[in-house]
C-alpha cells in the first residue's frame, strides 16, 4: 500500500538518499538535488505541507517538492524536484505524488504549477508548455520542458518571467 504524507523531520536522512539515488543516473542532473531540497526547506518559499513523501511497505521511496515563485506579482509553484528510489520507478508513485501535491495546492488556493523537467512524463500529469499561458523561464529552455499546469482550469494567462527562490542559484 502506497502512502503520501508530509515530510516529518524524521525523514530528513532517507529524503536526502533518495533524492540522491534517484539522480545518480538522471540525463539532465547537477548532481545537487538533493542539496537543493535541503536549501529550500531553509527557505522563504518552503511550504512545508507540498514537501510530500511517498511510503511504500514502511520504507520511504519518493519524495516530491513544491516552492514558491512568482511570476509578476502572481504568486505560483515550482514543482522541483520530484524523486522516487529507481527500484520503484515506472510503478505510478511520481504521478501519486504530483497529484497529491496538485490537490493539496488548489485546496491552498495556487492556480499555477511550473516545472522544468521531461516532456514525455510530466504531461501524464496534466502539465503543457508553460508558453501557453504567457509563463517565460529565466534561463534558456526547451518549450517542451518547461511546462506549467493551470490548478482551477481558468486558463489565465500570466504573461510573465518566473521569479524562483534564490536557493535555485537562477
């Protein structure tokens, strides 16, 4: 049985392990997701209800978070980064994840979530390019992976460049 909860602060040490050995092999990592994730739970941004965890068996096998950013005055989400142990990819825990976190967030009252990641995964989970609603990244990417989801389906455009968290080093 899969479980999603918030991070506890007992969980701090497996997050680090798993953000760590899901990016050992990832095409597109720094290798420093995992010292992302401990810069922003320090942050301004952090939220600590969107740093979700996944629990399967009683072991912690995935962990997804969410920041805040701006685009112009609007304040959205930064989806990253999403990690699920390899032994337990392609088994539905990261979409789990996303749309544990997607809920609690339109429940929060965010209309926008943004991310840079894989065109073929994150659209599973309702994500288009983020130029379809006017959202810009500060950095040159693929339109393809730079995607955005609208939470309430108003289909706003923000018209904007997405302002991150210093802790992105953007």
């Amino acid at each position: 049985m899969l479980v999603i909860r918030a991070e506890q602060q007992t969980d701090y040490e497996k997050i680090r392990h798993v953000v760590t050995e899901a990016f050992k092999t990832a095409e597109h990592s720094d290798g420093n997701e995992q010292n992302l994730v401990e810069a922003l739970r320090k942050s301004q941004s952090f939220i600590p209800e969107l740093s979700l965890v996944a629990v399967k068996d009683d072991e912690l096998v995935g962990h997804i978070m969410f920041t805040k950013a701006f685009v112009n005055e609007t304040e959205v989400l930064a989806l990253a980064p999403l990690s699920v142990l390899p032994a337990y990819q392609k088994q539905g825990i990261g979409l789990a994840l996303i749309k544990r976190g997607h809920e609690i967030a339109k429940s929060s009252g965010y209309k926008f979530s943004v991310v840079l990641g894989h065109a073929q995964y994150y659209p599973k989970a309702g994500y288009v390019p983020a130029s379809r609603y006017g959202i810009k990244a500060p950095f040159k990417a693929a339109d393809e992976n730079f995607m955005a989801i609208c939470l309430n389906d108003t289909g706003c455009r923000l018209n904007g460049t997405i302002r991150y968290d210093a802790a992105f080093g953007i």
